[in-house]
C-alpha cells in the first residue's frame, strides 16, 4: 500500500530522479545494535524502506556497529525480527559497518599522508576543554604538528595494540577556529582493547561514528542518508571526509524531526534501566514502546505503518499524543478483529425459571459491519458470568444495567429480570438471581421489547478460565523527564487478572490471535505465555480513550 502522504525528503528525492541526479535511489536504516528498537525507530524505518518501495529502489540495512562495549548480537537478531516484522526486507543488502573496518583504516592513513589527520597524546578531558565552546575558539593541541611519518607510524602501533586505552587519539585536523565545533579536529578513532562481536579479535583501534557513516554510506552508494536533526551540524564534517578521500560514490545527509511520543521515554539507556531495575519485565514488556514491546502488546504493524503515515515527517521537532498512537491500533483492530465475550471480573447470575438440564446456542456475529467473517455458537446455560460492574445492588441514578428488580437484556440472548441477592459472610454480593423471558431472544414473540441496557456474560458450565492483564500507560505524565523520571511510572499500568471467564470459541485463540472483547477493549493472545487451550490475553488497548481531558 504505497502511502500518498508527501513529505519534503519524498520531494527531494522525486526531485533528484525527474532531474536525472539519480537513476535510483538507495537508503539505508542504520541502528546501532545496542538495544531493541523502539516506536521511534519505527519512523525511521518507514521513511528509508518507504522511500526505497515507492521509488523502486533499495533500503539496506546496515548495523552501525562501531562500538564493541555496548554492542551483542542478541539485539542484531532482535533488530532483524523486528524490522521483518514491521513488514520491510532489505533483501541482499543486510551490511555491518564493522566490515568497512580495513576500509576505513586505509582511509584513515590516507588521510593522514595528505597531513590531514594526526595522532595526539591529549588526554580526553584535555582535548574537550582545548575544543573550546560557541563563544571561544578552539586551542591547537601541541601534537598537531607532527610529520606524516611520525602519525602513521604511531597509528600503526595503535592499531598493533601497543598504547593503553586512552593514551592517543586520531583526529582529523581541519580548523581548530571553525565556528561549527563538529569541525575543530574531531576525533576520527580511539583505542579499545576489545574484541567484536561482529568483526572478531582482531581490533584494538575503532572509528567514531562521524568518521564511519559517511564513509560506510559512499562504500553501499547511498543517495539519500536521513538521519535526525542533532546530525545537521555534524553534515559539514560528513562533507568534509567524502571531499577528501576516494570514495567511490558521493551520498548526501538529509535530516528530519525525531519522534518524540508523551507518557513513555525512548532514550535506550532509560529503557535499558527500567528492564535492570526489574520496572518491567523485559524489553519485550507489553508497555514497552520497543516494537517487541508492542506487538506483545497487540499492535499490528498495520498500526504502527499507520501511525507513522500519520504524523508524517517534517524538520521541526515536535511531541505526539501517546492517543495518536493508540488511536492508530483501535482503528486499525476495529476494522480486522472478531468480536467476542470475556467477563474479566465475574460475578455468577443464576437463572431461577431456566432448567438446569438445558443448554442452548446463539449465533453470534463475528464483526458487525463484516459479514463476511461468519458467525459463532454461544452456548447458554442457567448458571451464567456477568461483569461485577454491570450490577449495582442500589443503583445511583442513570444505571440502566442490573439490579433488584430491573430488567436488562444478556447480548444475543434473553431478557432477564433480577429477584435476588445472594451475599457472603461479609456482605460481599457473589451472586445475583433472575428471572428471563423465554420470548425475548431473537426470533422470539418479545424480541423486540426494549430495555434499557444490554450486557455482555459467558455461561459459566462452557466458559474457560483464562488471565487476563489489564495494560496501560507506563508513565502518568506527558514527560517524565529530569532526574527522577522514575518517579513518574504508573503503579496502575498493568492489572492482573487471573479468573477471568472467555466464550468456548476463544479457547484456542492462537499466539497473537486479537479480537474486541465487547464493551472492554482490544485483546491479543500474548505469545510467550499462552499455551493450548489456555490462552492468556494482553489488552492491547481500551474502546475509547479514558486519557482525554
Ligand atoms: P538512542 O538515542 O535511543 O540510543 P539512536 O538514535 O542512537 O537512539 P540508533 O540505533 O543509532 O539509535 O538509531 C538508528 C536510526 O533510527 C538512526 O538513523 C536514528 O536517526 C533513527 N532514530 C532513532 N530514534 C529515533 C526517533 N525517536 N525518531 C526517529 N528516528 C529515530
Ligand atoms: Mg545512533
Ligand atoms: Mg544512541
């Protein structure tokens, strides 16, 4: 489904194709597989794989896999899944930018023959203060004047291993009084003596990403390089190297808005706290905002495609309502999931005038407004579950549900009339008892009999007893940002309910399988923890929005 929403990198790159600048297009999504991918990512993702379908070009994946302390191939399998899962494949093009390493080293050297890049003693602290800031240039540090041979055999010993870390940088040396800070003799290597899950144990130099990117984006011939907007001061510096080396082909930096989304935080360090610290049970976590986190959850990648259609992309930074989100999958479940019956907090309604040795089925609509997704049996019984919250033993004014003496109708079923409290020991109601009217269901003489509220139950001879988690925003306010952000999560945002009463026909609900519970929400069949013929049920999200002010 080609989307027809326009943005400005669609115009440019419309723009470079009518012109001839390009034949095709090639973009890339570039994550550094140094956690899962979250919402975020997921705007990234559809404008590079997006772009790359509607034009007819390609969308590689690359790993931006530069730094060897923060990276394992638990996320890169995760980040592959995921991205397959949103519904985009880069075919032949999955690269690492570790594979450009000798690449890049001989750039490097390069570089440093053309006297344009020189190895220095300075220690990290040292070099950040002779950087200097907005109002004050730059200092030269005193190893900047080195000779070629000296920096390359330095740099060679470097890359042997021979330095602890720390001791020597590489820096490219441009302009210690340039305006753009980017460009004040950026540290283009530093020494790790670490082996990499990617390219092996044979390192003990890595390039910065600045020196990387651009680089690995000329070595895959990408046209268009879109990143975010923090990077639109680095684009010089991304210039910079591609006017100064051979490379083979000469992309271009594009940048865009990030997404920032209220009530939850995407920073993958603040992610990787709340899965350490035990706030969430991992970082597939149905409140996650990962996209493992969400589909969990129940999103669809129709939702998600949706959502970032949605809020489209632009070049001004900006916050969406965590409700445009959800709104995105209610729409999108409200079209596709089959309707069914779950009474997630029962309360046992017995039918006094209905024989006990009956049973009956009703046929019921999978979708409303969706013939074509057929009908279901319910069975009936005189022992039924309905919620605890559709009875009010005294009802305040405007309950049209059940209670003593009023009438409500059961959903595809009859009329039933309410004689009878039956308490426990402390007070607590734990069942109410009817009467129905046999004429009332559809079809019968009364079926058109109107009352004034109509409720959703379960027989309770038939139902399956399943749990239920009740999921919802991970933080109560819009930006819980600052130092104790932590302060903000939501105490309420996952319920737990363990004898919740489903409809026989949902007791094989395969792994991810949704439907609308009527009158609660949408529901999917989470997929670590549903097993055959006990599925357990996420709710992904509520029939209307309850966060509205
Ligand atoms: P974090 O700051 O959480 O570590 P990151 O930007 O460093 O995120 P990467 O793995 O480097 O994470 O991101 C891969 C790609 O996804 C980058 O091109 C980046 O621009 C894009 N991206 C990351 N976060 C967002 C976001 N919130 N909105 C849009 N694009 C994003
Ligand atoms: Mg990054
Ligand atoms: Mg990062």
């Amino acid at each position: 489904e080609p989307t027809h929403v326009t943005n400005f990198v669609r115009n440019i790159v419309e723009e470079d194709l009518r012109s001839g600048k390009h034949q095709s297009i090639v973009t890339r999504f570039p994550p550094e597989p140094n956690g899962y991918l979250h919402i975020g990512h997921a705007k990234s993702i559809c404008l590079n794989f997006g772009l790359a379908r509607d034009f007819g070009g390609c969308c590689h994946l690359r790993f931006d896999d530069t730094n060897p302390v923060k990276e394992d191939v638990e996320y890169t399998e995760s980040i592959k899944e995921s991205v397959h899962w949103l519904g985009f494949d880069w075919g032949e093009h999955l690269h690492y930018a570790s594979d450009y390493f000798e690449q890049l080293y001989q750039w490097a050297e390069e570089l440093i023959r053309q006297g344009k890049a020189y190895v220095d003693d300075l220690s990290a602290e040292e070099i950040r203060s002779y950087r200097g800031s907005l109002t004050e240039p730059g200092k030269e540090s005193p190893y900047r004047q080195r000779s070629a041979a000296e920096n390359l055999d330095l740099f060679r010993r470097m890359r042997g291993g021979e330095f602890a870390e720390g001791a020597k940088v590489l820096r490219a040396k441009i302009d210690m009084a340039s305006p753009n800070i980017n460009l004040r003799d950026p540290v283009m290597y530093r020494i790790i003596h670490a082996s990499h899950p990617h390219a092996g144990d044979g390192w003990r130099i890595y390039p910065m990403y600045d020196y990387a990117h651009g680089q690995s984006d000329a070595i895959e011939g990408i046209t268009h390089s879109i990143c975010t907007l923090e990077f639109e001061d680095h684009r010089p510096l991304y210039e910079w190297f591609l006017d100064n080396l051979p490379v083979p082909s000469r992309p271009r930096q594009y940048e865009f808005a990030r997404l920032n989304l209220t009530y939850t935080v995407m920073s993958k360090r603040k992610l990787l706290q709340l899965v350490r610290d035990g706030d969430v049970a991992g970082w597939d976590d149905p409140r996650m905002p990962t996209l493992v986190g969400l589909r969990r959850r129940g999103y669809t990648p129709e939702a998600i495609r949706g959502f970032c259609d949605r809020i489209g992309v632009g070049r001004s930074d900006s916050w969406i309502d965590m409700s445009i989100l959800e709104e995105s999958v209610r729409e999108d479940l409200n079209e596709r999931a089959p309707r069914a019956m779950a009474v997630l907090k029962p309360l046992k309604l017995v039918i006094d005038n209905y024989p006990a040795d009956r049973a009956e089925e009703f046929d019921a609509a999978n979708h409303p407004q969706r013939p074509e997704l057929g009908t279901r049996k319910i069975p009936f019984c005189r022992e039924l579950y309905i919620e605890q919250d559709d009875f009010m033993e005294t009802p305040v004014k405007g309950f049209h549900r059940l209670a003593p003496g009023q009438e409500v109708r059961l959903r595809y079923a009859y009329i039933v009339k309410c004689s009878e409290v039956v308490k426990d020991e402390t007070g607590a109601v734990v069942e109410v008892r009817c009467s129905y009217d046999p004429d009332s269901h559809a079809g019968g003489a009364a079926a058109g009999r109107k009352v004034k509220g109509t409720i959703h139950w379960v027989s309770a001879r038939h139902a399956v007893d399943v749990e239920v988690r009740l999921y919802d925003r991970l933080f109560t306010v819009a930006n819980p940002a600052g130092d104790d952000w932590k302060q903000y999560l939501n105490a309420a945002s996952m319920e737990l309910l363990s004898h919740c009463k489903i409809e026989p026909s949902l007791a094989h609900a395969a792994a991810e399988e949704r439907f609308q519970f009527e009158r609660q929400g949408y529901f999917c069949a989470d997929r670590k923890d549903s097993r055959p013929g006990t599925p357990v049920f996420n709710r992904t999200v509520t029939l209307r929005d309850s966060w509205a002010k």
